[in-house]
C-alpha cells in the first residue's frame, strides 16, 4: 500500500543520513525565499494526496538552506521544497525530499 512504501523511502533516507553523518545528526534550515503556490499547482498536489485522504489547504516553494551536522560530517546545501498545510499544521511535501538529499 501506498502508506508503507512512504515508510519505507523515510527509513532508507534515514538509513542514509545515518551512514553518511552518524547516528544522533542534526539538521537546521534557513528560508531564503518562498513563493505561494497558484491553484493549478495546488489542486495537482490534491490529487496525488487524495489517495491517502489528505486535502492540502495551502502551500509554498521555499528555497532553504539545509545544514545537516554529525559526528562523521556536515554540510550545508541550497535546496528547493514544497511546504504543504494539512489542517493546521505545515509540511514539507514528501514528494519533494528526495531532492534534499
């Protein structure tokens, strides 16, 4: 199900920052920029959410600067996301990590 294989894509993302930074890594940001999605976009991002019953009230494209910190490594990188509100909380938009990392 669709739900598991979200699971399963966060744990290996985590499995590889574990790898690359140690265990117990810290990641911090800084907002450079954002930009409202229109509602074309919105309503694309709906509909890839509707399969897991979630309605998207509103987002942005952030560019962010991500500082990833461990015990083995630390880097810091430019990076765009998609921030997405759910009720009344802000997410960043799973399909959009892969390009974080």
């Amino acid at each position: 199900d669709y739900t598991e294989m979200l699971q399963e894509t966060l744990d290996e993302m985590k499995e590889e920052l574990d790898d690359e930074f140690g265990k117990g890594w810290k990641a911090s940001y800084k907002v450079l920029s954002k930009e409202k999605l229109d509602k074309d976009k919105l309503e694309t991002l709906n509909n890839r959410y509707s399969m897991l019953d979630i309605k998207v009230k509103e987002a942005y494209v952030m560019e962010v600067e991500l500082t990833m910190k461990g015990k083995n490594d630390k880097e810091v990188d430019t990076s765009k996301l998609t921030v997405i509100k759910i009720g009344n909380k802000w997410y960043i938009d799973i399909m959009s990590m892969g390009s974080l990392f």
